[in-house]
C-alpha cells in the first residue's frame, strides 16, 4: 500500500534512497529528500507491507499525461518477491500516465514490461 511522504518519514525516506547507487552521500540523499518536499512536480511515496515501510516510489511529473519514474528503492530484505513490479503496477493504475523511466531505473521497468509481455 502506498503512502504519501511527509516530512516527518524524512529518515525513513532517505534510508531507502540510500539503496540506489547514486544517492550515496548523505549531501545528495537530503538535496533528493528536499526536491520532494519543496518541487511541485516531484512526489515521493512509501509503500507499506503489513506494519512495515519496505519501499519508496519517485516521480516526476513531466507533463499533463507523462511522469518520470525517478526513484524506485526497496529494502534488500525485501527483494526477489516481486514487489519492484507491484509497486510500479499500482502506481500505473493510480496515476493513469505514461511512465518513463530514468536512466536510474530504466533496466528495472523494462525487466517488468518484458515479463508482462511474456506472461499474456
């Protein structure tokens, strides 16, 4: 289930970045946290397994009908059951755009197209 961040999941938030390659540095995890506090166009949200927070899911709103998936970090505790692409599939049918990915994620959501191919 996905929430919206606020800033009071700044720790939380910035946890899971820290699993994406690039958001390394604490510098660079706070200046990604603040766009998505302070830009309009980006929006940040957790995602929640039973009572734990064990993902995060960023967007960029691109334009009217097109969003930028910017983010996609899940706990390694996590991974290998699916939840990347579960997550990608409920944020597609809650916002109703065309997602494109960014170079950070881009082989991840193009893995889950192509298994969404192979299985219909």
């Amino acid at each position: 289930m996905f929430m919206k961040f606020k800033p009071a999941q700044r720790k939380i938030a910035m946890g899971l970045l820290s699993y994406t390659p690039e958001e390394k540095s604490i510098k660079l995890l706070l200046e990604t946290v603040q766009k998505y506090e302070t830009e309009s166009s980006w929006e940040l949200f957790l995602w929640k397994e039973k009572e734990d927070i064990v993902g995060v899911i960023g967007i960029v709103n691109e334009t009217e009908n097109t969003v930028r998936l910017q983010h996609l970090c899940i706990n390694p505790s996590y991974r290998g059951e699916g939840l990347g692409r579960k997550m990608v599939e409920v944020m597609q049918q809650r916002l109703q755009k065309n997602m494109v990915p960014s170079d950070a994620v881009k082989s991840f959501l193009e893995s889950c197209q192509q298994e969404e191919t192979q299985s219909t």
